[in-house]
C-alpha cells in the first residue's frame, strides 16, 4: 500500500541480513515464542483465508489489463490530485505559475508510486514470505500459507506497475524522476524494529506488515474517484485499492490469531511498537518535499517556508490518525489500549485521544 506524504530522511544503520533473517531464532539461538503456537481453529482459519477465495478470478494480476497513458492533455487533468498536496496552493508555489505546481504534482506522484514499489517488495513481500514458506514461526495450514502466495504475487505486480507508470508518466511529461533514498526509509523503520528483543525479531516483521496493510490512505480512497487526475493514475489506484481491500481483510483476521499467539509478556513488549510501526511509514518525508520544490525553482528560505506552513505537527497527527483509524480500530478490539505502557505510547504519538 502506497503512502500519500512526502518524507524526511533519517539516519543510522541497517543491515539486509536483519530484513532476510527468518528462520524464526534468535541471535543466541534462541527460538521465536510463535514457533510454539497451536495451528489455527477450522473457524479462524476460514475468517483468515475468506477474503482471497476469489483470487484467482479477481485479482489485478489475473484479470486486469495493462494501464496506459491516454491523449488528455488538453482536457485540465493533473498527474496528481492537487487537493492531495496541499503545498501546491501555497503563495510561494502559486507566484511561480502552474507549470511549477503541475511539476510538483508530477513529482508527488512519482514519490508514491517508488514508496509503492519499494514498500511492497523490500517490507511486505519479505514478511510475506515467511508466511507463505512456512517461516513465520505459526503453524499455518497450507491455505492461509497459499493466500500468502497470491498477496506476494500481488505485490510485486503492484511494485512492477508502479514502476511501469513512472515511465510512461516521464515520457508523456518530460519530467525525469528524481528517484529518494528509500533505505532511509528502512532504517528510520529498523530503530524502531530494534528496540523489540531478538527472538521477537520475526513476530515484528509480521507486526509490521499488519500494521501497513490494514491502513487506509486517502490515496487509495479518493484518487480513483477524483475527476480532475488523469485516467493512468486513477486507473492504477482502483486497481491497487481493490487488491489491497482483500489483504486489509486477510491480515485482520491474521492479527487476531497471531496476537492470541503471543504471552501477556510478549504483547506487553511489542504492543508499545505498534505505535511506531503506525507512524514511522506515515510522517512527511520533508527532505523529498524538499528536493522537489529545490528542482522547481523554489529558494532554500522560500522552501523552508512551504514546509513549515504546509506540514504543521498537529495536522501531520490528525492526518496520521485520520489514516489509521481502520487499524486503531482492530487493535482496540483485540483489547491494546488495556495494558497502560501500550496506551500511553499510542497517545504519545497522537494515534489516541487522551481519555478515549
């Protein structure tokens, strides 16, 4: 699933070996608390493995045709819907006129779709792995590690894609792709990561994929139906939404299983992460915004400016919030919010309202 901010970077270390450990032990051999779980009830198993019965005669991958770019140029459409970047309407990008504001709208959407297409192959498809090879540490019977096959198959096809519409996007607006540092992106993820005990370490990979694939993003939600994008981009967006709507499905029902897996210990450690887990894929990432309005045209002061009046924190929360009300939603039914560190690491990070 693809993100509708621009990002900062942030700085520190990871190391790939980290993202491809899943043989669920520890760095002192010490075995993943999952490996001792009980294989999932007849009827959790049918909850889980519902929602891509389908697969094979809905998917995009199976049924949907290559998207491609059309002759709308002279029709008023954006590559990017402006009501979704917000600093395009900001005086210093407005005095520039609108070739400036239609190439940020362009650039705006090649951020997502490489956030999409790094995303989907570099976090989720390595933690779906471990479902569909039997290496998460649970003991899954063969159909919910065979719908881990379709959703890995998905998003790749989703990573390919979006990589295909970056090209046909290049070529029909002359605009280069100016392509951000995606591995910022995984270590500013692994900090968090790391903070969890090493024979947690393949339990979190999962965590995190939860949490992504049960976000909804106003990306998803709003583009297929804005009038005013170009058909490429709505096209490919519906595609994505329709795809992600069966994952969402299939990973709440996954939530369920895998947390009543865990000891109260266990979820008292990890359940605090959740919160960073939420947001850390979700803040602005500004050096990319940055970057952009630098190409445009836009000074260093005048761009400082932008940043500063567009992303103000409380709106960067409510927007985070607004985004993860579907996933706030699942873990409070799965009683999160009870244990009080994991409760206030939510409302630390403005996920909850004080006292809800």
């Amino acid at each position: 699933m693809g993100m509708t901010f621009t990002s900062s970077s942030h700085h520190g270390e990871i190391s790939e070996p980290q993202w491809q450990q899943t043989d669920g032990l520890d760095a002192d051999g010490g075995v993943d608390p999952l490996l001792t779980a009980a294989a999932p009830l007849e009827h959790e198993t049918a909850a889980i493995t519902k929602a891509l019965r389908s697969w094979y005669e809905r998917a995009g991958v199976r049924v949907d045709p290559r998207r491609m770019m059309r002759e709308e140029h002279g029709e008023g459409l954006h590559y990017w819907p402006p009501a979704l970047a917000g600093f395009v309407a900001h005086p210093h990008v407005v005095q520039r006129g609108n070739p400036v504001r239609d190439e940020l709208l362009v650039r705006q959407l090649y951020q997502y779709l490489q956030f999409t297409a790094n995303y989907e192959m570099r976090v989720i498809n390595r933690a779906t792995e471990l479902i569909a090879n039997g290496r998460s540490g649970l003991d899954l019977p063969a159909s919910v590690r065979h719908d881990a096959y379709k959703i890995y198959c998905d998003e790749g096809y989703h990573a390919m894609y979006s990589f295909d519409v970056i090209a046909q996007v290049e070529q029909a607006s002359g605009i280069e792709h100016r392509p951000f540092d995606f591995d910022a992106t995984l270590r500013y993820l692994q900090v968090a990561q790391d903070t969890a005990p090493a024979r947690l370490r393949t339990t979190v990979q999962l965590l995190v994929v939860i949490v992504f694939e049960t976000l909804i993003t106003a990306t998803l939600t709003q583009i297929p139906r804005a009038g005013d994008v170009i058909s490429l981009v709505r096209e490919v967006v519906r595609d994505h939404a329709q795809d992600e709507g069966c994952h969402h499905a299939f990973f709440s029902k996954f939530f369920g299983y895998l947390w009543g897996q865990l000891s109260p210990k266990d979820r008292t450690i990890l359940g605090p992460l959740l919160a960073e887990f939420i947001v850390r894929p979700l803040e602005p990432r500004l050096d990319t915004l940055r970057d952009s309005l630098a190409v445009a045209g836009l000074s260093g002061d005048a761009t400082e400016e932008v940043v500063h009046d567009c992303f103000p924190a409380q709106q960067t929360r409510d927007t985070i919030r607004a985004t993860a009300k579907s996933t706030l939603r699942l873990f409070g039914l799965h009683g999160l919010y009870d244990d009080p560190r994991t409760r206030e690491a939510f409302e630390a990070r403005g996920l909850l309202v004080e006292g809800a």
